[in-house]
C-alpha cells in the first residue's frame, strides 16, 4: 500500500488506525476498560500482524459512549448491552426511513 493509499484510509471510520494506548489515551481511560468492553463482545478489535489490539473511530465511539454509562453508574456489562440496543435501534430506524421513502407513492397533481 503507498503512503497516499494509507492517508485515504485514514477518513475510513472502519480503518484500525488507533493503538489501544492511544485510544485508552483520547477516551481518558484505562487500557482495562477497552480490554473489558472487548471481553463484553462490544467491539472487537482488529489485530495488528504482532498481535496489538487496533482501533477505528467507530469503535472509539462506541466505547465512548459504553463509558458515559459505567461513568453514570450502569455496570460495565449492562453499560454494552444497551450500547448494542441503542445501536441495532438506530440501524433499524435507519433502513425503517429508507424503506419508506423508497415505497412512497407516486405524487398525484390536484384535481382541476
């Protein structure tokens, strides 16, 4: 891959471009706390080829927000569930709005 080609890749929400120091670092959290979310089978990072956990914003936002819960009170697991329900809800209400804007009948001109 050129150096172009990575910095392209770098816009992607998807690309693992985030160390787990780093990105313990950006959320102000312990690398325990990301190693636990993973645990919980909220995000899943992918592995660098040495083995090192790599992060993509996506996860980073995600487990910001399972991190406003624990911080609220809400037990770690719980804390990844909901994150999971408020995500699959979303989604849903996502293609729920492109359905319905793909099935919407034709406009009919008023009658004169």
């Amino acid at each position: 891959m050129t150096a172009d080609a990575s910095f392209d890749r770098l816009d992607d929400d998807d690309y693992p471009a985030y160390t787990m120091g780093r990105a313990a670092e950006m959320l102000n959290t312990t690398q325990g706390f990301l190693r636990a979310i993973g645990e919980a089978r909220l995000i899943t990072p992918l592995r660098s080829a040495g083995g090192h956990r790599r992060y993509s914003r996506y996860q980073l936002r995600i487990a910001a927000r399972a991190r406003e819960l624990v911080d609220a009170g809400t037990p770690i697991e719980a804390a990844c569930r909901i994150v999971i329900l408020e995500d699959q809800l979303e989604e849903a209400q996502r293609i729920n709005a492109e359905h319905h804007r793909d099935n919407k009948p034709p406009s009919t001109p008023p009658a004169a």
